[in-house]
C-alpha cells in the first residue's frame, strides 16, 4: 500500500478545485501531485472545493487571515500548513487565538512530512 500525497491526507479528491495561499511555488508544490482533475487557483472562487493556507511565521499568518477566513464562506475543507520540527513561533496556542478572533477553531493536526504538520479550519 502506498502512502497518501499530501493533497489526499488533506482531503484533497479528485476534481478538486483548491485555492492555495501560499508565497513561493516552493510552499504551493507541497500540494503536488494533486489528484485526477483537481488543480489549484491563486484567489478564492465561488465552489472552493478545498483551501490550504501556508504560512511560515506568525506574522505572515496574521495578514493573510483578514484576506483568507472571510473569503472561505461555505468552503468545506479548510487548512493551515506550517513548518513543523524546528523552532518557530507558529503552534497550536498561538493559532488557536488567532482563528478564534474570526469565529473559527481548529480541528485535527496532522503530519505531512518532516518539515511540514497541517491543521484543519472549522468555522464556529
């Protein structure tokens, strides 16, 4: 048995369309390979199938949060990805307070590889 892309373990399917809020194409490669017919768009759309933010700081987090949570409206799979393993200033506590300013909590975390852990977005 294989292991699950990244994409799947996030809930990621096949037809997919996933907004990526992300800096580089280095962080939005983290999705790759999406799954048959799913691709990936650089502004929120009506019928979001998924949206995975990326962030590698706290404060580059807290800006994209005022872009990103109003924009998800009915979107049904919601995440943040961060760096994981190594010192930073991004962990549950911190994320916890931030979403909840929005009316949102966090859900499972879950480990993509060694250098990336992701957490889901469910709205209150």
């Amino acid at each position: 048995m294989t292991e699950p892309t990244h994409a799947e373990t996030l809930g990621i399917t096949e037809g997919s369309v996933v907004w990526v809020v992300a800096d580089s194409v280095e962080e939005t490669a983290l999705l790759d390979p999406l799954p048959d017919g799913a691709h990936t768009v650089d502004e929120p759309i009506d019928r979001m199938d998924a949206a995975v933010l990326l962030a590698d700081n706290l404060e580059a987090l807290e800006v994209r949060l005022d872009e990103v949570l109003p924009s998800l409206g009915s979107t049904p799979v919601a995440w943040i990805s961060f760096p994981s393993g190594h010192p930073h200033n991004l962990d549950r506590d911190a994320l916890v307070a931030l979403v909840d300013e929005y009316g949102w909590a966090l859900g499972p975390e879950v480990r993509l590889d060694e250098t990336w852990s992701a957490v889901r977005l469910r709205q209150l």
